[in-house]
C-alpha cells in the first residue's frame, strides 16, 4: 500500500472471501487442502446447503476447486484451494493487517 492510500479504505476488500463462512473456509483450506466436504462442513459448522453454496462463490471466483470422485463405490467431494485462492487469502490478510496497524 503507498503512502497516500487510506489505510482505512475498505474498498479494496475481497468480498469474495469477507462473509464470515466464506472465510471460515478460506482459513481451514489455507492449512489443509484438500478438505473433504463432510470434513469442512463440520470444521466451520455449516449445513451442506450452505457450505454449497459459499463454496460456489469461492469456486466462481477461481479460488476453489471442488473434485467429485468415488472413494470405493461412495462418492467424495473435495475441495482444494487453488493458487489464485492462496493468493488472495494471503492478500486479505495483509489488508487486514493494514486496517488494524491503522487502528493502533
């Protein structure tokens, strides 16, 4: 960030991953990738309606990739954090960094 940006401008935010499930998400994924579904669902106590549909705004924003495929004859969703997600996580948390070093 230089010098004349505000650091309490929160326009550059990622809304893609500051809803709170969303970055719930992207936190367990920046450590364990990939997860499996019933594995995230229960890390970041979601219904497996809404963790669906969180993990389809991170996979439209190219931050997720989810893997269908059959472990034995039962199906298994993966979810893995692609390097454009690692990327952008790592972003959010230097932005916000950046907001608390401000506040301080």
């Amino acid at each position: 960030m230089s010098e004349d940006t505000n650091p309490y401008d929160h326009a550059d935010i990622d809304d893609a991953i500051h809803g709170r499930l969303r970055l719930g998400i992207m936190a367990y994924l920046s450590s364990v990738s990939p997860a499996i579904f019933g594995e995230l669902k229960a890390k970041v106590n979601a219904t497996d309606g809404n963790l669906s549909t969180h993990l389809r705004k991170l996979e439209d924003a190219g931050y997720v990739e989810i893997e269908k495929r059959f472990e034995g004859r039962r199906p298994q969703t993966r979810v893995h954090l692609t390097e454009a997600g690692r990327a952008a996580w790592i972003a959010y948390l230097d932005r916000m960094r950046s907001l608390l070093d401000a506040a301080e």
